[in-house]
C-alpha cells in the first residue's frame, strides 16, 4: 500500500508554529498533525524554528521586563547571572589554632598511607 503524500495547510503550518512554541517534542507534533516525525521534520522545519524562537523571546521580553522594572529580584539575580557572566564566588580559607598556620604531622610509622 503506498504512502499518501503530505501537503502542508495553513491550518497545519500553525499547529506545528504553535506546538512547537509550547515545547512539545517532535514526535507528538507529528501525532498531532497526523504524519510521520520525518515528515514533519521535512514539511514543517521553519515553522518548528519559529516556533521555538517566538516563545523564547516572549519568554525573555517578560523576564527582561520583570528585571528593569525592579520589582523582581530571582529576574534581577537570574539576568545578572546569564548574560552578564556574574557568579556568586565563595571563599573558605583554614587556619589552625587561635587562627595561626595549619600543622601537619606525618608519622613514619603508619603503614596504612602507603
């Protein structure tokens, strides 16, 4: 029995645009329309990439919004942390006794360091 060919509709161009830019993986985008993952893969590439391209930038407008408006500080902190390569740095230092150097014994007699 051979294969019935696709031919993209309007309707099916923005259900894969819009699946897409929900984060649903390839394979259910293609249950959805009805075909196969390579063809949806051959028939839909563009609006896949669009997909996924609109709703990050949807996503990142929001965020960048909360972050300069001041009213967010995880926005505020997140923003400082991707794009301007801040890291929270973390600094131990040891001492011995009363804050002096640290003493480090070494007894030749044990045999279980070896």
């Amino acid at each position: 029995m051979p294969f019935k060919s696709h031919r993209p509709t309007d309707k099916t161009r923005q259900q894969a645009q819009s699946a897409s830019g929900l984060g649903l993986p390839q394979d259910q985008i293609a249950a959805l329309i009805g075909i196969a993952p390579d063809t949806l893969r051959k028939h839909y590439e563009l609006e896949l990439g669009l997909g996924k391209a609109q709703a990050s930038a949807a996503v990142a407008k929001t965020l960048f919004n909360k972050a300069t408006t001041g009213g967010d500080t995880t926005a505020m902190i997140w923003w400082t942390k991707s794009q301007m390569k801040w890291s929270e740095t973390v600094r131990q230092e040891l001492t011995g006794k009363d804050g002096g150097g640290i003493v480090v014994q070494i007894n030749n007699q044990d045999t279980d360091l070896v």
